[in-house]
C-alpha cells in the first residue's frame, strides 16, 4: 500500500495536498477496497460507505483550498467569528 516516495511528491505537487494528506487519501481507497471485499450479507452498505469516504476527501480538499486561499474559504463559523470582530 505504502506508494513510492516519488509518487507522493507527485500527487502532492499535482493537488497541492502535503504527503501526510495523499497517506490519508491512500488509506481511505486502501479501506474502500477492504470493503468492498467483505461479505455482502450482514447489511454491508456500500453505498453509504462511498457516500462517507468520498464525504472525509472532500473534508482533505478543503483543507488544501483554504490553505491557498485562506481568505475566500470560510466556514459558517469561522464567517460568524469574523463578522463580530468587524463590529
């Protein structure tokens, strides 16, 4: 699973994630796979599943948004937090 450390440049440089977020990204896909592997009795939810893990990328892409544009990517809280030091 470990990709090869050049390989983790590479997307790392391609989608602006650091290394310690493209391991997280392998894992979530290495964890899909094991998954998908088990079982189809016992009420395995595959499509919640994917609907969860896609949900936990999309939590690692924002952080990489925010972190180039801090400013334009606000969450409602942080939104409400600066509207009260304007006042």
């Amino acid at each position: 699973m470990e990709l090869p450390r050049e390989h983790m440049h590479e997307i790392a440089r391609r989608y602006g994630l650091t290394e310690h977020e493209v391991v997280i990204l392998r894992h979530l896909d290495k964890a899909t796979e094991l998954y998908r592997g088990l079982p189809g009795h016992h009420d395995k939810d595959l499509d919640g599943w994917v609907s969860h893990k896609e949900a936990l990328a999309r939590l690692l892409m924002v952080r990489v948004v925010k972190r180039d544009h801090p400013e334009g990517w606000l969450t409602e809280a942080e939104g409400r937090y600066r509207s009260l030091e304007e006042e």
